[in-house]
C-alpha cells in the first residue's frame, strides 16, 4: 500500500463518518452503545491464555494488495468455522469501499457466535465516532494504527476506547511506530509484517520487534503468516497470539484450514526462550 493510498483510505474513512454523524448523531449513537452489553477486557484475556495457540482468525472479502479474496462471501457462516476450529478471537473488515466490509457484519456474527467469543472491529479508526459505533454492534476491540494516526489522536483514541471498555489492538510496523505504541501505553501490540506503504511482506519484522517489547505485553503478529511452523516459531520468541486473515480466506473451507493449522502448531513443543530478554 502505497503512502498516498494509506492517505486515500484515511481521507475516505473521514468522509464516510461524517456522513455516519448527519445521519446519525454522536449523542444517538452514544446512548445506543450505552445499550450495548460488552466485558472489558475481553481480548486481552483470550489473548493471553497459555493452554491453546491463539489465533485471531479474519473475516474479510477483499484487500487492496490482492483483490476479491472470495467471491461467495458468508461472513457469518465463516465465523462460525472459526469458532468451531478453535479461533481465540474474531477480526472482522468493516471498512466499505477497500476491504467490502460492513458495520453490520460485526452485528451479525455477534448474534451468532458465542458471547465469550471476542470481536474485533479492524477498521481505519480515526475518531471517537467509529468507537461508539463498534461498541454498539458488539465489538469487543478496536484496531488503532500507528501509521495511519498522529500521536496525540492514538493516544487519544486508546483512551476513549478504554473508557468504553474496549480493548485496543495497536498496531506497528517497525520500531519508531513500536516506541510511539508504548509510549501510548499499549497493551495489546500487533506487529503488522505488511508494510503498508509498499505492500511487501517481511515476517523479519516480528522476529526484529518482539525484543523491544516489554514485558506484560501482548504481542500479536499480523500478516504473512502461512504455515503451522511459522506460529511455532514464533510463539518460542515470545508472541502471544497470531492475526491471520488472507491465508484463510483463499482457502475453500477457511475453519477447516484453521484447524489444520492449530492443530500443526500445538503439537509442537512450546518455547519462550526469547521473551526472557524482553525489557521490564
């Protein structure tokens, strides 16, 4: 994702919530996420079970760096594969016009998966709109990107999001965006592997990361994660939980491929060699 497409996501973000606000202001909606019923700390409790591996497992039709991912799209249906096959959390697109998602996916796949089941809405959240809107559909977390947000605003945004009692998956790519999520008081830290201004894949990034983060952090990897041997590889460095989205949807049963691949990585024996050299 070029730099001027991160920009253009972001601008598009904007336009669609104020849109979102005429139609629907924010002491509305407010009052209608007030309705909702959410357990903080949902995530950040799944995430940190130590009995399973924990995978966050995507819902999500369509990506800018590789088109129509599934043509027949049942976001529910997939969802519930998910949650049979052993998913610890649900992450599901929201965002309209790059990723085909929907607002009313989160809604719908909260109706039908078990409450205990946490729901991420990944988005490009860029205001306290959009977490009045998660919580009212029945997000249990946010995603915040470093990249995509100025410091004060994630800063900002954590805060509100906390305040509503939903956890915040932060997300970075290298170490100045790590700095700047710990900085922020991050608890839950995603290690995107995708650069988002050039697309390139490098899981490198999750391997140079993990040391730099404290302890008592959750650490996520995201993106790039293909194969059982790679959870295992890096669960022995000290990640907690792993985000896999593309390489589930391509697959022609994706809670099928998710249970091949935790059942390839908890067979595996269970290192945490690395996360001893973690700074306090």
């Amino acid at each position: 994702m070029t730099a001027d497409l991160l920009a253009t996501i972001v601008a598009a973000t904007r336009r669609i919530v104020d849109v979102r606000q005429e139609r629907e202001p924010i002491a509305a909606l407010a009052r209608r996420a007030e309705r909702a019923h959410t357990a903080p700390g949902r995530l950040l409790l799944a995430l940190t079970r130590a009995d399973r591996v924990n995978v966050i497992a995507e819902c999500k039709r369509r990506s800018p760096s590789r088109g129509v991912l599934r043509a027949q799209y049942d976001p529910v249906a997939i969802a519930r594969g998910y949650v049979s096959a052993g998913a610890a959390a649900i992450s599901i697109l929201t965002e309209p016009t790059f990723f085909d998602g929907a607002l009313d996916h989160v809604q719908a796949i909260r109706a039908a998966v078990p409450g205990e089941v946490p729901l991420l809405r990944k988005d490009f959240v860029v205001s306290e709109y959009q977490l009045l809107e998660a919580k009212a559909v029945g997000a249990d977390a946010v995603l915040l990107i470093v990249a995509a947000l100025e410091r004060r605003d994630l800063v900002s945004l954590a805060s509100s999001a906390a305040g509503l009692g939903l956890d915040a998956l932060v997300e970075v790519h290298d170490e100045r965006e790590l700095a700047i999520a710990i900085d922020a008081g991050a608890r839950i830290v995603g290690v995107n592997n995708r650069n988002l201004r050039t697309l390139d894949v490098d899981v490198e990034a999750s391997e140079r990361l993990i040391a730099r983060m404290p302890r008592g952090m959750i650490a996520v990897s995201e993106s790039g994660l293909r194969t059982s041997d790679d959870l295992v590889r890096l669960r022995a460095l000290g990640y907690r939980a792993f985000l896999i989205g593309e390489r589930l949807m391509t697959e022609a049963d994706p809670g099928a491929a998710l249970k091949a691949l935790l059942a390839g990585a908890s067979s595996a024996p269970t290192g945490v060699g690395a996360d001893r050299a973690r700074p306090e």
